[in-house]
C-alpha cells in the first residue's frame, strides 16, 4: 500500500481543488465512460482581444465563441504549429479568423459590415445565424512549410459555431463529440466590464472502435444523404446527458473554475485533469515579417502604397502600426 504523504508534501485533499484559473486549457478524463476532453475560461486575456477593435457586442459574442473552439481544439496539437479556424460568408459579419500557434499564442479578427448589422439590429433579428449567413467555416491544421495541411469544411446555413463545431466532428474525424459555449460581459467594480467565454469539449474515445460505430441509416451505412447519429452507447449517452445539464454561467464563472465544474459533473464516474496550458494574447506580426512582403513589391505597387512619403501598413489582428520609409525597397 502507498505511504501517504504528510499534508505538506502532496497535493490537494479529496474535495479540494487547485484553480488553473482564467486563460488556461484544463484536459480531463472521465476513464469510466471512455471520455476525454478539455475544458477552459477566458478572461483578460479574450477581453484585450475584443477590446482592441471595440467591436459592436454581437461582433465580439462571435469572435469570442471562435476563439474559444480555437484554443479547445489548437491545445490538443502534439506539433509545433498552427491551428486555424476561419469563416467566410454572406451575412454582415463575413469573415472570423482565430488562428492559434503553438504553445500558446492566438489572435483573433473579425471583419463585418456596419450597416447591414445595424439593419439586423434595427429589426430585431440579430443571432448567430444571422450574422454569418450562408457561407463556410474552415478548420485548417498547419504542421509548417514542410507538411501537408489538413483542412475541414463545414457549410454555414442556418446554423452557429457551436453546432458547425459538432458538425465538423462527425463529418471530419469521425468521433463522437459533444461541445458547449458560452459568453458573456462581467460587470466590474467602478461600473467597468471584462468580456468572459468558456467552453466545454468531450469526445468518446473507447479502446474498442466498434463502439463508436453509429445505429444504422436507412440508406445504409454511410448515406451522405442521412444525417450522422452518435453511438448508442450508454457510456456516450450517459456522458452526453451530464453535459446538457451544464448552464452557460457555470462555463464563465470564475467562482465555479473548470476542475469544480468538471467535478460537479463527473465525480460519481470519477474525473482526472491534468496539468493546464496557458494561452497567451500574441500576435505574429513583426517589422522583419512586413518587410519581407513589401520586398516583393514592383516598384510600381510600391508607388501605390506610398501616402505622405512613407507606407504605413497596420497590422489587423493587434493594430500594431509599421512605417517604411519607401527608400528602403529602391534597390531591388
């Protein structure tokens, strides 16, 4: 039998918990129901990526979703890369960009049409799904110059994020995956406020595949045209009735915190989690970067980006502003 440890040297007692706290992926696994997934709260650091822009509220409630399903999925990467995820389509908002670089670094980015939005504010009719429209929604995993990407793709119609999430699970990598959101705006102390997300992904993953096999379609298995089912497994079934009992303000409360909210639904099963991955407000741009591209410029598009006798070129995903002085590409 293991020697127990005197309290000073191990860990927290059966009931306690250490916090990750805000900014932090928390993996976990819930062995009993062959479950694994990761759990995370954003704050300060989701808020400096909103603030930035002062982006319209529905705006920022959408790129703060993005950014939430980037850091879930870019954290489980085993490689030095990049996860990225990107929408393009008609409605006002008509492109969100997250992408995540590992260890730690995301910036995120969203382009909308003013007008239309105060249309669609105007008739009451702002949502998820009316903001992108119709379009597509792009998974890109980015292994470096030297590997081939892998990319999904998800048709935007009628639906948000969290279920084009679910969507390109099924469609994609084929696993049983279940994914909740949620966003909000903390009141602060001096009537000041901090943008707040959270979000909660679980995946059946059981040593036996079969089990992962859905019921069958009435076309036959593998019917495009049918809608994909999960697995009729009690485990999964039994894993997905505990996370549609999540409220969206147990995902952004940081009284509640990932390891109490994952305890509070897996601790009759049993939840192990494991050691939190930080991620960062950090954007990849660079002076070297942006010199680079303006390097292989002609000398004619250099004369068009000249404005007051230097190019000025801003940066959109953290605003970061680069002058040049045009002198510096004459002697291509």
């Amino acid at each position: 039998m293991p020697k127990a440890m005197p309290l000073t040297e191990r860990g927290p007692r059966l009931g306690e918990f250490d916090h990750a706290g805000d900014d932090h992926v928390v993996p976990f696994q819930v062995d009993p129901l062959d479950v694994r997934g990761r759990a995370v709260q954003l704050g300060p650091m989701l808020d400096a990526i909103l603030s930035r822009h002062a982006y319209p509220e529905p705006v920022a409630r959408l790129l703060a979703q993005a950014c939430v399903v980037t850091v879930l999925l870019g954290t489980s990467l085993k490689f030095q890369g990049k996860f990225i995820l990107q929408t393009r389509t008609e409605g006002p908002v008509d492109m969100l960009v997250a992408d995540f670089a590992t260890p730690h670094a995301l910036r995120a980015y969203a382009r909308f049409d003013a007008e239309r939005l105060a249309e669609l504010t105007a008739a009451g009719t702002v949502s998820d799904e009316t903001l992108l429209g119709t379009g597509v929604l792009a998974l890109t995993i980015d292994q470096g110059a030297h590997m081939q990407r892998y990319q999904g793709i998800v048709q935007l119609d009628g639906i948000g994020l969290e279920e084009a999430a679910r969507v390109y699970f099924r469609q994609s990598e084929q696993i049983p995956t279940d994914l909740r959101l949620a966003v909000a705006r903390q009141l602060l102390p001096g009537g000041r406020s901090q943008w707040r997300a959270g979000g909660l992904l679980a995946q059946f993953l059981p040593e036996a595949p079969e089990r992962m096999r859905p019921p069958d379609l009435h076309g036959g298995d593998g019917d495009p045209s049918e809608p994909a089912h999960d697995p009729l497994d009690n485990a999964w079934q039994e894993a997905r009735a505990l996370i549609g009992t999540v409220e969206p303000s147990e995902l952004i409360d940081p009284t509640v915190g990932a390891e109490r909210l994952l305890f509070r639904l897996f601790h009759e099963q049993g939840v192990r989690v494991f050691e939190a991955v930080g991620v960062a407000d950090k954007c990849s741009c660079s002076r070297e970067k942006v010199h680079g591209v303006l390097s292989g410029f002609s000398a004619e598009e250099i004369r068009q980006s000249t404005e007051d006798g230097k190019i000025t070129v801003a940066c959109e995903f953290c605003s970061t502003t680069y002058t040049f002085d045009p002198a510096e590409f004459d002697a291509r």
